[in-house]
C-alpha cells in the first residue's frame, strides 16, 4: 500500500468515526432533550382574568380560584362544617401547624399561627340559587352540606358567569375548599403565647380536566 492510500485510508476512517460520535450525540441530545421536555410540564398555556390552564403530559387541566364572598354572614354554618369535618375524617387532626406553644415560641414571632390554617374540607360543592331575591344567578357554596357563602360577583364577573353557565348546563367539575382564619396563636414577645380569632374565611378551587 504506497504511503498516499494509507493516509486516504486513514483520513476516511476518522471520518467515519467522528460521524459515528456524531451520531450518538445526537440519539444522547434527542434523548437529552426528552427528558427535557417531560421535566418542563405543566406547561403554561392560556391564562384569563379568572384562570389558568396548563398542559400535562397526559391531558390539559383548567384551574378556576375565588374567595368564597360572604363568610362573615356564615360563621356559625362555617363552625357546623368543621365540626362534621373533626367528626368524619382526618384533615382537621393537625392544629396550629402541629406546634406545640414552645415550638412557636422558638421559631415565629409576630406572626399568627391558625388552628386549621388551609386545611381542606373533603366536601364542597356550588348550588344554584335561583330564588336569590339580590341575584336570580347567585352561586352558593356549601361544605359538608352547610352554606358557607357564595361565588363573587365583585371582580369576578367572567368567572363567576362561566361558572353559572357550566352549572346551568348540568356540568360539574371537581372543586375543593380550604380554611383560613379562626383561632390563633401568637408569639409577641418571646415570653408568653397570646391567643386571639378571627372570622373564618374560604377558598375555592375548581379543576377542569381535558383528555388529549
């Protein structure tokens, strides 16, 4: 073989080889990328003046947030559904956090420390009150069968008609209710625990789900 083929010979074989690693960078990048891809859901996708919809790997999802309006009107009802919520199940074990009086004393000051702060009631649904002599499209909310208030009108109009028309349609969605306000500790001088309350305040989420 004369010096020049060798070299051709050579030259050609290191090209082949590189392409070879060419190659297998990109199955690693494309795999890289992937990967990638599946860590970056959800996906933000739309957002309107009372949701956010975002993209799964599986299915799209809608969720739909309002503070329950009305509450001061309802505490008594408010009181009733925790009661049957201690009674029923066990999202209202943990009180405080699950801090003692030491602990927040240790570790919070000047920050009150809510005996079921955003606990979850593990029933919540929207009735439509049409006999509402202020609104014939009122929304009420009830948890554990008490009516706790109703869905917003004020600065929630699109939200709370695209809720009416999804009821009104016999559509219903998921949706859960979570507790602030009430009893509370407070650390206000390093020295002692102070105890005061609050009106008991609700939000609501509602999930809507749409296969792909």
């Amino acid at each position: 073989m004369g010096i020049l083929n060798f070299f051709k010979k050579k030259v050609k074989n290191e090209q082949n080889e590189d392409g070879n690693n060419n190659i297998n960078t990109v199955e690693v990048n494309n795999e890289t990328e992937m990967i990638s891809n599946k860590e970056n859901f959800p996906i933000l996708i739309q957002e309107t003046a009372f949701s956010r919809k975002y993209e799964e790997e599986s299915a799209f999802f809608e969720y739909i947030d309002f503070k329950v309006a009305g509450t001061s009107h309802y505490q008594k009802d408010i009181k009733k559904a925790i009661k049957i919520e201690n009674e029923d199940s066990f999202f209202f074990d943990e009180k405080y956090d699950g801090m003692t009086n030491k602990e927040i004393l240790e570790s919070t000051f000047d920050e009150p420390i809510f005996i079921y702060h955003n606990a979850l009631f593990s029933n919540c649904d929207l009735r439509l009150e049409e006999n509402n002599e202020y609104d014939p499209k009122a929304i009420a909310v009830y948890v554990n069968d008490c009516k706790v208030g109703h869905v917003p009108r004020k600065n929630f109009k699109e939200g709370k008609k695209y809720i009416y028309d999804l009821l009104k349609s016999d559509i219903r969605h998921p949706i859960s209710a979570s507790l602030y306000g009430g009893k509370y500790k407070i650390n206000r001088d390093d020295t002692s625990i102070e105890t005061g309350e609050t009106d008991y305040k609700i939000e609501c989420q509602i999930v809507i789900k749409t296969d792909k």
